[in-house]
C-alpha cells in the first residue's frame, strides 16, 4: 500500500519532491507552497500509487509548460527587438 510507511523500491528512484521542486525553479514562478507541501498534498489525496504518480507527474508537467511559454516568449520578444 501507498500509505504503509514503507518505502516502495519505485520510491527510491523517483523523488517527487525534488523533481518538483526542479520543475518550479526552472519556471520561475513564486508559489506560496514548497514542492514538498504540493507533494504531501498529492500523496494525502491520492488513493493508490498509480493515482499518486499521475498527480505528481501533472504538477511537474504543468511547471514545465509554464517554463516552456516563458523560453519561448522570451526567444520571440529578443526576436523583436532585433527591428526596433
């Protein structure tokens, strides 16, 4: 079970709350929770382990689209200046 209290092996290769926190940094965006209270939220919240991995996995795939539209905005508006 997820909420055993025993580490999984899955759960020693993966750690959420760093990959989270990597996915935060590199969006540059200030959040009022730490990556570590986002990943305790999603472990209360999900039910099993695969519902547990697909939350985590949201979360870190929504800070890398917000990075990802700030990359390319920045590239378009470098672009930009380039005419002015």
């Amino acid at each position: 079970s997820i909420k055993s209290g025993q580490p999984a092996a899955w759960e020693n290769c993966f750690q959420p709350a760093r990959s989270l926190e990597d996915a935060m940094r590199k969006a540059g965006v200030a959040h009022s929770k730490s990556s570590k209270d986002m990943e305790s939220h999603v472990f209360l919240k999900a039910k099993t382990r695969d519902e547990y991995l697909s939350l985590v996995a949201r979360l870190i795939i929504h800070f890398r689209d917000i990075h990802n539209k700030k990359s390319q905005a920045s590239v378009s508006g470098k672009s930009f200046s380039c005419f002015n």
